[in-house]
C-alpha cells in the first residue's frame, strides 16, 4: 500500500486565475478590436498601459476575441446556407401559389437578411466609436 504513495508527481503549476475586466477595458479593446484585429508591440504597450493591463493580458483577449469572430463568422455563414435551403424549398413549393411580383431572388433575400437579423440579436452590442 505504501508504494501507491511513492510515485506522487511534484504539483503542477498554479494557473493564473481569470482576468476580470472592467466594463471600460472591454469597451476600449471591443473599439481597438473593431478597427486594428492585429496590435502592433508599440500599439499594444499603449494599449495595456492606457487599460492598466499587462501586455500578456492584451495579447491574450485580442487571440481570444479574433478566435471569437471567426468562430461567429462560420456561424453566420452556416446560417445564410441554411436560409438559402430553406427559401429554395419554400419558394421551390410555393412557387406557383406566389404572385408575379415576389420572386426566388425576393424571397432568398428576405431570408438571409432575417437570418443575419436574428444572428445580430444574439452577438453583444458593438462599441460606437
């Protein structure tokens, strides 16, 4: 039984906890964010002195937001390929029930407007600059 307690492992290190940011510092970095997706050194040792951050914690949430907007990117054109399904097989069924003035194009769209709509509903608000 003893030799079950010999083969411990040294203790990891301790992670650091989570940065928690202030309203303000994600408002500054969602406006930097929105026009600069990439920091210069210079530009991001402004950045976190003017934020009170370190450059660690800068580089870190611009790979995160970036990973983020890619991630909201693919869904988004996951959607559109959805409601481009959806309306050929709406108008494809509808089609002669329509009257001449809607046609495919009107209502493919409608869908990909309500679809990017109801995508703009669920992602945070952007900063105005």
């Amino acid at each position: 039984a003893s030799s079950l307690f010999n083969n411990r492992q040294p203790p990891k290190k301790k992670r650091k906890s989570r940065t928690a940011f202030t309203n303000n510092q994600i408002f500054e970095l969602e406006k930097r964010f929105l026009y600069q997706k990439y920091l210069s050194p210079a530009d991001r040792d402004d950045l976190s002195q003017n934020l009170g951050l370190s450059n660690a914690q800068v580089i870190t949430w611009f790979q995160n937001r970036r990973a983020k907007l890619k991630r909201d990117m693919e869904e988004l054109k996951r959607d559109v390929e959805n409601a481009k399904v959806i309306t050929s097989s709406i108008s494809t069924s509808l089609a002669s029930s329509l009257p001449p003035s809607i046609s495919e194009k009107t209502l493919l769209e409608a869908s990909v407007n309500m679809a990017a709509f109801m995508k703009a509903r669920e992602l945070p608000k952007m900063p105005t600059i």
